[in-house]
C-alpha cells in the first residue's frame, strides 16, 4: 500500500513562484512546489515503497539546510532513488526562483 | 551523427513538453494543470500513487498563428493510460474544439497520445471514456481536421487505438507502434508461436509506423524531429487529405460501422 509521510522545516527564504517537476515514473517522482507565508515549509511525500521515513527525512533535511526556504511540497514517488528526488527538488526550486 | 546531433527529439519529451514544442512559442496555455489536483481518486485505494494530472496535458495555444488545442499523453506514467480523469480531459477538449468551429472560430486540435490504453484500475471508466472520444472526434472530423501525432516510445495500442482511428489524419514516426492488441498481451492470449513479445525487430515490422502508412492506417511518416512533425502538423491543416485514413474511408459513419458489424455477426441491428 502507499505510504504517507508528512515533514516541516523551518525557513527563512522565501520563492516567487510555484514548479512541477518530474513525472510518477519507475525510479521518478514528481514535486509540486509552492510558496508558502508562514516561516515554515511543509512536505507531504506519498510512495510506493515503504519503510524508508529516515531516508525521506535525511534527504529533504539535507535540502532544507541548504535552502530554508517557505514553500509546500507534494511529492508523489514511484520509487526515485535518494540522489534522483534531491536533483528533482533543487530542479524544483531552480524552476520556482 | 550531424543528422543526430541537429535533431530535436520529440520522444524524449514529457508530455508538458511535448504539448509545448507543437504550439507556436510562447502561446502554450495549460488548462486543469498539475496544481488543479484533478488526480485519479481510484489509485490510491488499488495501491498505487496517482499523479496530480492524470497523466495527461491538455494546452491552448496556436499553431501556425491560429487557435489550437493539444492533448499529450504521458507514456511514462501507468503506460500512458486512461482512466476517467484523463479521459474527460480529451473528451471535453475535443467538445470544446467542436462548439469552437460551429462558432466560426476554428480549434486546431491535436492528439500526440502515446498510450498503452485503458487504465486496468478504472477499467470501465476508461472504456466509458474511449467511447466519448470516439464520438467526440467523429463530430469534430465532420467540420475540420482532427489530426493524431503518434510519435512516443509507446506508441498506441488498446482502446485509443480506436479513437485514434477515427482521426482524418495520423501522422506516425518510426519509432513509435499502432497496434489494438500490445505484443504482451498477444503472446499471453494466443502463445508465442503467435508472437514473441521479446522480439523487437518482430514488433516494429508488424505494428511499426513504417508499416501502419503502407497499410493505410498512417496519413503521414516523420522522423522523431520536432520541426518535422510541426511540419507535418501544418501540412494535415492546410492541404487535409480529402479521403481520411483507411478505416474513415471504410467506415466514414460510426453507426454503419457497428450495423455492418452486428449483420456479419447475423444479429439484427
């Protein structure tokens, strides 16, 4: 069954304007990216494959230690390795400033 | 390799993308985009995730300076399948461009589907739709061109594949298949005496693009280059062939088509 995972981050930055990137392929995810007012950024993942919370919290921590920017995050994976969901959000995020 | 070089691949696009590259720059206009969330409610209860368009784009824009409409199929996500979201968005897209040229201004549409057909999760939703669509292009070919661009790593195969038919004019690329029944489904049906599903070079001769002109069932051959197919796009516009493919030939009215059908099958109609 798919999995559900929800994440926040503190921000301080702030983006223009919202993405979608990447598509629900094998070994792909696709983000919907938007900006959010409060200094809070919110992230909902739901994957194919479970069990790998920490992962999802390592990666998309590492990314927002990187970039503390507000912004609501969707992502729907099908399996997107750790490497392929981190280049899909700073594509993301590159596409949104 | 200039030739490879110098080509821009309309295959390697995402359907966003392929949509875009058809329009004229800078006119593409997506209508019920990702952010709307219109994203198949039956995925997730089957165990998989959905996507938050369905798989399939629709964009306003122009092509050749006049108003146009494409419709683009994601062959990535589930196959490129329809189901009843995607579905609807086609349907309603093809009603829009009829109403559109019985109001005197013209909609040019066109359907880049790469497909494997009918969503095995909506199943009877996705057939429900097949039949709109069908019935939507009959009535847009009646007052312009309706032109299908089959140009993806699927190709279309199932219950578009009827749709696609249907269409005044189908332009294919070498690359891509055209087939009702995929090379899967055939083994597991029929054995693979019958076909080798593993057989490429067997699936292309037998269902390639190459082959589909010759029979008919095919208006116009391109290579996997965009300005080709733009081309090709604006050539089925401008000059439309008179006859339509094979099948609107054979079958220019839906309904004779199922009477004849249901008298072969010595059913009275």
């Amino acid at each position: 069954m798919i999995e559900t995972l929800t994440y926040e981050f503190p921000a301080t930055q702030s983006v223009e304007h919202r993405a979608h990137v990447g598509v629900v392929a094998s070994g792909n995810c696709e983000i919907l990216l938007e900006p959010a007012k409060d200094g809070r950024s919110a992230v909902v993942v739901r994957t194919s494959v479970n069990g790998f919370g920490g992962t999802w919290q390592a990666v998309l921590g590492r990314f927002f230690a990187r970039n503390p920017v507000a912004v609501q995050i969707e992502i729907n994976d099908f399996g997107a390795t750790p490497a392929v969901v981190a280049l899909r959000l700073e594509q993301a995020l590159e596409s949104a400033q | 390799m200039t030739t490879m070089l110098l080509t821009e691949s309309f295959a390697e696009r995402g359907a966003r993308e392929r949509a875009r590259a058809l329009l004229d720059p800078q006119t593409f206009r997506e209508l019920i985009g990702p952010f709307e969330r219109i994203a198949s409610p039956y995925l997730a209860a089957q165990g998989v995730v959905p996507q938050s368009d369905d798989g399939t784009v629709v964009a306003r824009g122009t092509i050749g300076g006049v108003r146009a409409c494409v419709v683009a199929t994601d062959g990535r996500f589930l196959g490129g399948s329809i189901g009843e979201i995607g579905g609807a968005k086609i349907a309603g897209a093809l009603e829009l461009a009829r109403r559109d040229a019985q109001r005197g201004t013209p909609t040019r549409m066109v359907l880049a589907l790469d497909t494997g057909g009918i969503r095995l999760q909506e199943a009877n939703l996705g057939i429900l739709a097949v039949s709109e669509i069908c019935d939507a292009i009959v009535a847009l070919r009646e007052l312009m061109p309706v032109v299908a661009v089959i140009a993806g790593r699927v190709g279309v195969y199932g219950g578009l594949s009827l749709s696609t038919a249907l269409c005044s004019e189908i332009i294919v690329s070498e690359g891509a298949r055209v087939g009702l029944n995929g090379p899967d489904v055939v083994e597991t049906e029929s054995g693979i005496e019958e076909m080798d599903s593993s057989d490429r070079p067997l699936i292309w001769r037998v269902t390639g693009g190459r082959l589909r002109l010759r029979q008919g069932f095919a208006t116009e051959l391109v290579s996997d280059d965009v300005p080709a197919i733009r081309d090709a796009i604006a050539r089925a516009f401008e000059t439309p062939n008179e006859l339509g493919p094979l099948v609107a030939q054979v079958f220019p009215d839906p309904r004779l088509a199922r009477d004849d059908f249901l008298r072969a099958m010595e059913i009275q109609p």
